[in-house]
C-alpha cells in the first residue's frame, strides 16, 4: 500500500478531522483514508459512463417499467 504524506493544514482542519474520527470511531488515519478512497470513486467522467453503460443494459432488455405513482395509488387502495 501505498503512504501520503500532506503538509501544511490549517489546524481547525486537522482538528475537524479528529472529531470526524472520533464520531466514526476511527483513528485520523483510517478516517482519512475512507475519505480519499470515496473522493477517488466520484470521477464524473466514470459516472456518465457507468450511466451510460447502465441504460445500454436496459435498452438491450427491452424490460419496461411501471409508472411508480400508478403503483402507489394501487397500494394505497389495496390498504383501504
């Protein structure tokens, strides 16, 4: 595995993120490190294509979806 080593944070961030920490009932560095590995999952250019990727797979099914106000109404009648 890899190591980072960041210099210069301002101190209220450094404490912000102990708190954080704390909160989570982690250490600092098990905190940070969650957090750098969700921020390097958010990569809008992977999300348009997964996206698009995703909506190839529908097509392909040719699987229809139901409106979702026309099945709430049908469970809201079922209950009365």
């Amino acid at each position: 595995m890899s190591q980072l080593l960041v210099r210069n944070l301002h101190e209220e961030v450094v404490e912000s993120l102990k708190h954080r920490a704390k909160a989570n009932h982690r250490s600092l560095q098990a905190e940070l490190a969650l957090i750098l590995e969700n921020a390097a999952k958010i990569q809008p250019t992977n999300f348009w294509n997964n996206s698009a990727k995703i909506r190839e797979q529908f097509a392909k099914s040719k699987q229809s979806f139901a409106d979702s106000a026309e099945l709430v109404r049908e469970d809201r009648d079922s209950e009365q």
